[in-house]
C-alpha cells in the first residue's frame, strides 16, 4: 500500500479548476538585463505571462484595516507560472492589481498553486 499522496494529480486538477472557473488575465514580472557596458544599469524588461486567476473577495472578518484592506481580493493562479514577484502586477481586463503578498501553495513535493493578495 502506496502511503504518499498523490500530489502531482491533485496539482493537475487544481489547474482545471482555475481554467475552467478563473478570468483571462496577465501576471507581469520584470527581469533585468545587464548591460555589456558594466558602467551602466541593467535595463529593466517586462514579462507579461497570459494565463487564468481565480479572484475572490476577502471575508469581512479577514480584512483587518492594516494588511488587509477591503478592496483587495486574493487571486489563485496556477501552478504552471513559474515565478511570481511582489515587484509585479496583474492585469484583469482595464484592471491593474499590484501584488501585495505572494504565497506558493506546497504542501509536498509538488507546488500547488500560487495564492496572492492584490490590491488597485
């Protein structure tokens, strides 16, 4: 009898469900790029990645004034992206949402989902 869970089928099927149920939305990161020149800064490049999110609300009794505000939402992306950075945003539609947290959903060896809190 197998006693480890089956975290890659569970992973995959976290993705269906932000498929099927999330919006279309870009997740965009920055890189820099150096410069041959070393004199002078690295050039900051945009890296848009189109996938889906789920956007919920947060609980009345979640939103505390300080870290969590009432208009900021938590999105679940999924495990595919393979990095999200707090210096990004996410763009829903004409939305812009900043990223305020960042959380890797891991319970195993395999990364679940990616769970943000953003915020306009």
């Amino acid at each position: 009898m197998n006693d480890l869970f089956n975290y890659i089928s569970l992973s995959k099927n976290a993705d269906w469900l932000i498929a099927k149920f999330g919006d279309k939305c870009n997740v965009v990161t920055y890189t820099d790029v150096p410069d041959p020149n070393p004199i002078k800064p690295p050039t900051r490049t945009k890296m848009p990645t189109s996938t889906r999110g789920v956007f919920l609300r947060y609980r009345v009794q979640d939103i505390d004034g300080v870290n969590i505000l009432r208009a900021d939402q938590r999105v679940l992306l999924p495990s595919s992206i393979s990095d999200v950075q707090m210096q990004g945003y996410i763009e829903r539609g004409s939305e812009v949402w900043k990223i305020i947290h960042v959380e890797r959903l891991k319970p195993g060896p395999v990364g679940m989902i990616w769970k943000l809190q953003v915020r306009q």
